[in-house]
C-alpha cells in the first residue's frame, strides 16, 4: 500500500491529525525564523554599541542602533535610553513594561503548539478505539471471525495510532525548545535592562 492509500484507511481522525500537523509545522517554522531574528545581535555586541553612544552624550545614536539591531532586548534597552534625564524608577518601569511586551511576542502561539503535542496521541488514541469497534461490528455483520474481517478495522486502529505519534512527538519536541529559548531571551533582556540601569545612574 502506498502512504496516502495508508493514511486513508485511517479514517476521519487521520484527517484531523494530519491537520493539526500542518498547523503545527506552519507555527514551529515560523516562531523558527522569528527566534533566529530575535538572536541576529549578540546581548555583548549590543551593549558595547549603545554604551559607546551614550557616553558620548549621543543619544540618538543610540536609539538608532536599538533601532537598528531590531531584537527583544535592544528593544528593551532602547526603551530605557528614550527616558535617560528621567528618575531610575520611570527608566527601570519603562524597561520592565518593553519586557513584558516582548515576553508576549516570544510566547505567541506557542501555547496551540504545546496543546497539540498534548493531545495528538489521546485523538490516535480514540481513533485506534474506532478501529476496533469497528474490528468488531465486522465480525457481528460476517458472523466469522479471522483476519481478512478484521483488516480494515485493525489498519485503522493502527495507523491512527502511528500518525497521532508523528504528529505529537515533534509538537512536544518544539514546545520544549521554545520554552528554553523564550527563557534564554528573557535572561538576556533582563541583563540588558540591569546594564543600562548602571549605565544611565552613572550618567545622571
């Protein structure tokens, strides 16, 4: 049998876990791409930039390389040079405000991801009690057991059983992932924030 004559004897629950995974897929791959931008300008790299500009009293400078760099925490440390002449406490507010702001960024969509990790093996798994029922109502209509009465029922249990696997295990996989990167970045953003603190308290 070819893989799509496979996937069709599956049944109706094949078809919503092959559509759960092409949800899935098209999410991974584009929070994918959108970490990787996240991560263009090294946390060092961007520091060592701004800090530059703002000892120069060059404030503009700085923004535009905040600007420029166009990542979680640039963004969060161009929020808190846009406020330099200002008290720590409206810098240190409107830094943890960009923070909270960018954590949602990162975290978009990563909860339908997690959800189908968590659940494409229970809907295999109701798919593959499908199966046998219907393994069985074969037997009651044939009133005769054996194998070529029970094939479509058993293939189909099985298979919605394998494609609920395919489908989960790279979910969870990339959920997990993601939960350490949005970790990795909300660090950085929070070292970033800690940095320009000390950089515009010697300033004032």
């Amino acid at each position: 049998m070819s893989l799509w004559q496979l996937l069709s004897s599956g049944g109706a629950t094949v078809n919503v876990l092959l559509t759960l995974s092409v949800l899935s897929l098209a999410i991974i791959v584009e929070r994918v791409i959108y970490y990787y931008y996240c991560t263009r300008v090294g946390r060092e790299a961007l520091m060592e930039l701004v800090t530059r500009e703002v000892r120069k009293e060059n404030i503009p400078k700085a923004l535009d390389i905040c600007k420029g760099a166009d990542t979680p925490g640039s963004r969060v440390v161009g929020a808190g040079v846009q406020r330099k002449g200002t008290s720590l406490e409206e810098i240190e507010n409107s830094m943890e405000r960009q923070m909270m702001i960018e954590v949602s960024r990162l975290e978009k969509r990563i909860s339908i991801v997690g959800t189908i990790g968590s659940t494409a093996v229970y809907i295999g798994l109701f798919g593959t009690v499908l199966g046998i029922i219907k393994a069985f109502q074969d037997i009651s209509q044939k009133g005769a057991g054996g194998v070529s009465v029970v094939i479509n029922g058993i293939a189909e249990a099985l298979i919605c059983t394998a494609v609920g696997l395919c489908v989960a295990v790279p979910a969870v996989i990339a959920y997990n992932y993601f939960i350490k990167k949005i970790e990795d970045l909300q660090r950085d953003m929070e070292v970033c924030a800690s940095e320009t603190v000390d950089l515009l308290r010697v300033k004032a």
